[in-house]
C-alpha cells in the first residue's frame, strides 16, 4: 500500500522525467486556510509541456481551455489513495477540426507514456 505523499511524490517524480512545468495545489490546505474547513487529503498537479503547448496552440487556438493537463491525487473516505486523469480524447470533444484530431491523439499518447 502506498501512502499518500509518496503518491504525489510519485507522481511529480514522473512529471520531471517528462521535463514538464508543474504546480501543485495543496486543496485540503487551501480550504482549511480560506474556508476554515476540514477536507480530506487532495492535490491537483498540473502537467504543461512547453513545446507541445505551442504546437497545439498553433494547431488549435481554443486547445488552451483544455490545458494544462491536471492529475488528482486523493485519499478517500476510505482511506485508500486514488490517482486520477482525465481522457483527454474525451475532453475534447468541444473543440473540433480535422488538426484538433491530431491534437487529441498526440496528447493521449504522450500521457500513456507515463
């Protein structure tokens, strides 16, 4: 079993590997702080490649509303450690065009990558 930081260091491990910009926004710490209420363990790490970025955006101008990539990593109730993604072929189901398909297919597999 895997504890939670280990998750995120996991995962922030594998986003440096890919040389990505990444952030890590620390949800449980931002509600307790602006909202003075208790929620379990969840970050949300963003993944940006730079250089696919401006291919994409070049491609696609609308393709920026669906960057960066975000990960979740969070405990349950339950308290076991999820990791989570979105599909990013499905998630791109708004933005349309022949060229946004070859954006689509490429950022699937850059993430499978990984």
């Amino acid at each position: 079993k895997i504890s939670f930081n280990d998750a995120v260091n996991r995962v922030t491990d594998e986003l440096k590997k890919k040389a990505l910009v990444s952030y890590d926004i620390d949800v449980q710490m931002t509600l307790q702080k602006k909202l003075d209420v208790d929620f379990r363990k969840y970050r949300i790490l963003g993944a940006f490649n730079p250089q696919f970025t401006y291919k994409a955006l070049k491609a696609e101008s609308r393709i920026g509303t669906m960057l960066p990539c975000n990960i979740i990593v969070q405990e349950t109730e339950q308290k076991k450690i999820k990791v989570s993604a979105i599909d990013p072929i499905a998630s791109m189901q708004s933005v349309e065009g022949t060229v946004n398909f070859l954006c689509k297919i490429f950022i699937s597999q850059f993430l499978k990558e990984w």
